[in-house]
C-alpha cells in the first residue's frame, strides 16, 4: 500500500475515532450529567419552577401573570404585575411564554411615551397616587416581558387599594407582603423585589381577617 495512502487511512482512522469520542462525550454524557444535576440539586427549576396547589399547576414562579381584565383594566382584589410586551392573539395583556420579548422602542419612540403616560393615569386614577410616587417598573415592560417579579415599591403602593377592595385589614396585607419580599441575591446584586404570581396565590388564601 503506498504510503500516501497510509497517511490517509490514519487520517480518516483519527478522524472518526475523534467524532466517536466527542459525540460520545458531548452528545450522551454531557448531557446525561447535566440532567442528572438538574434533576437531583435543582428539581423544581429543572422542571420549570411550577406552582402546585391542590387544584392542580398554577403558573410558574419564573413566569408573570396578568391580573387585569379583558380591557386590560386592573383587577384591584390582586396585585398588578410589571406591564408585559410579550402579547398575541391568545394572551393581549402579555405574559405569552411563546411570544417572550420587549418592546425594542427606544426611550423617544412616541408609542413607548403614550403607553408610559396611559399607564400612569390609570395608576394614578386606580390607587389614589400622583406619578411621583410611582416606580419605573409599573411603567415599563422587562427585556423578557415574563418578569414575575415587582419592586418593593410597586407592591407597597398598592397594598391599601387590594385590602379594601377584598375588605382586609391593611396591615395583614402589608406584613403579606413583607413575607413575600425577596432580598438582594447573593446579599448584594440588584434590588429587594416581591414575586406577583406567589403573593396574588398567597393572598387567595387570606379571610377577611387577615387570617391564612
């Protein structure tokens, strides 16, 4: 066999042993590893952080959900959640998960300063506040438009309107909502922030007494 020929079978010799060996590796190993760390150190956010309650899956602890109704009105008996850019036909308030996006329109765009502005007055005309007390959050959308999360401020300043639309003591919805403040990951990336989704469930389980 001449010795070019040689050359190339060892060539081609390496070449699959080095395909095996990597597909092995990185396409069954891997991620067979990978998974099984999921699935053992990470269970729930593995399987998508799902709220369960005994009527069955609620939502997602990672995932927003819209408290408004079919006009996109607040629901005043819930906490609002941060606006969503993630809308479809299916789901016109947001918080589609296959339709996860932000709006893109820069800080001029004259259609991200009118959504700004409706928001407000109706923030303004829904809880009795003026823009100033208002965060930016209950304003403008996430990157993802799937943010569960609301600042603390957001939250606080609707406590009074949620307890008196669902007749509860105020301060009973206030301390709920100090149970549901998250602090800084890590104790010192980013700001205090409370998960909508689990407060709104927490919340459905109060009396009229502020009892759960």
């Amino acid at each position: 066999m001449p010795s070019t020929t040689r050359a190339a079978m060892r060539q081609y010799g390496v070449a699959i042993r080095a395909m095996i060996v990597l597909t092995v590796g990185l396409g069954i190993a891997y991620p067979l590893v990978i998974t099984a760390v999921g699935q053992l150190g990470f269970h729930s956010q593995a399987n998508g952080s799902k709220i369960e309650t005994d009527a069955g899956t609620v939502g997602s602890a990672l995932i927003g959900q819209s408290f408004t109704d079919a006009h996109g009105k607040p629901l005043t008996q819930w906490f609002q959640s941060r606006p969503s850019a993630a809308t479809s036909d299916s789901a016109p308030n947001g918080y589609d998960a296959n339709a996860s996006l932000g709006s893109n329109w820069g800080p001029n765009n004259p259609d991200l300063v009118a959504a700004i502005e409706h928001r407000k007055k109706v923030i303004e005309q829904t809880y009795g506040v003026t823009a100033a007390e208002i965060p930016a959050d209950a304003l403008t959308a996430s990157g993802s438009g799937l943010d569960p999360d609301i600042s603390v401020a957001y939250a606080e300043l609707q406590v009074a309107k949620v307890a008196a639309t669902r007749g509860l003591d105020e301060a009973s919805v206030r301390t709920l909502v100090d149970r549901n403040t998250h602090g800084r990951d890590l104790g010192y990336l980013g700001q205090p922030y409370v998960n909508v989704v689990w407060l709104n469930l927490e919340l459905s389980k109060m009396d009229p007494a502020g009892n759960r």
